[in-house]
C-alpha cells in the first residue's frame, strides 16, 4: 500500500477509535444523569408518599375527635333546640342564642348553653379553632347590620373566653343580613329574633396546627 495510502488509512483509523472512545465517554455521562435524576424522582415520591400517609393519619385523628364532640353536643337536642351539620373538616353548631332588637348583648336566657357549650368544647379544644358567626336581621342598613352582627359575634366570644375557652381557639365573623332562618322577619320587639342570632363552626386542622388561629373580622 502507497505511504500516502497508509498515512490516510491510519488517520481514518485513529479517528474511529475516538469516535468509539467518545461515544463510550458520553453513554457513561449520560447514564450517570439517567441514574441521578431517577435517585431524585425515587426521593421525592418517598416524601411524597409520607406525607399522604401523614396527611391520612391527622385526617382520621380529626374526624375521631370531631366524633366525640359531635357525640357530646346532640346531648344538648333534649334541652335546647340546636341543629348540628358535619363539615368536611369541620361541625356547623345552631344554636338558639338569640339577640334582642339592636343589641349584642348575651341575653341571660342564653348563658345556660353557652356554659354547656364551652364545658363540651373545652375538653376536646387542643388543636380546634371555633369560630363563631354573627347574624342580624334586616331591620336598618346592610352595613349596619354587618357591623351589628360582628359585635354580637365578639360579644359571645368573649363570654365563652370567660368560661374557659381559649382566645387562640376563638374566631369571629358577622354576615350581616345574610343567610336568614325567617326571610324579611325584622324587629323591633320580638319579630324577627330567629334572624338575630349566632351559630358556631368548630374545626380541626391538625396540618396548619402551627399557624396563627385567631381572627376577627372588621366593619
């Protein structure tokens, strides 16, 4: 074979050769990005799997305790006219405190319930944020009626607080004219009590345990 033959040949030969080197050099690289990345996506759904049994676990420990407080408050059927709905997280408590005309007092007639209410409540509190709602009836302005009905709603929570209940578990609201049990029944007098009133909302959230529970709403 001519030199120049054997110069060409060689060249070509060599230029194989690295190729092969290369191409080896690049699959060992890229199976090594292969690996790690598969490591990742392994560590995450790892976490990701413990957080759903995490996250499994508090919902059955909340709906085991929103069991017990729901058992302890359908004692009060027999002796008040309450009605109580089961949330998704949570127990919605009607309660028949009610509120005299332009008032937000908590009315003596009322405070045996309440005193039932927070002595249930109080054993079963840890980790339960209550808040409590405020209605007015339609008698005045909206945006006095929203306001009435804040007043009521601090007014019962701060009675509660007297009776044991914790202020970081409490929570109030005022919706006003919102949401009323007899539509355009106002007062004054005794008409439209049904609509002046406040009901509660307890909840359980064991994964936002950690985060402020208190907060009031404001006119």
């Amino acid at each position: 074979m001519p030199h120049g033959m054997n110069r060409i040949w060689a060249g070509t030969l060599l230029a194989v050769t690295l190729g092969i080197g290369t191409g080896g050099c690049a699959a060992k690289v890229n199976q090594d990005v292969f690996d790690e990345e598969m490591a990742r996506l392994r560590g995450e759904i790892t976490d990701l799997d413990g957080r759903v049994d995490a996250n499994r676990a508090d919902i059955q420990a909340m709906n085991a305790r929103l069991d017990v407080v729901e058992g302890e408050l359908a004692t009060l059927r027999e002796d008040f006219d309450v009605a109580i709905t089961r949330l998704e997280d949570g127990i919605r408590f009607a309660t028949p405190v009610h509120f005299d005309f332009d008032r937000a007092d908590v009315r003596a007639a009322d405070q045996p319930l309440l005193d039932r209410f927070a002595d249930i409540v109080g054993g079963h509190y840890d980790g339960a944020l209550i808040t409590v709602e405020g209605f007015a009836d339609p008698a005045g302005s909206a945006a006095y009626n929203k306001r009435l009905s804040e007043r009521r709603a601090r007014s019962v929570a701060s009675y509660l607080e007297s009776r044991g209940l914790p202020a970081s578990a409490l929570r109030t609201v005022g919706y006003g004219e919102e949401r009323p049990v007899t539509p355009g029944a106002r007062g004054p007098g005794n008409a439209g009590l049904q609509n002046r009133r406040v009901a509660f909302v307890i909840e359980y959230a064991p994964a936002r345990s950690g985060t402020p529970m208190t907060a009031q709403a404001e006119g």
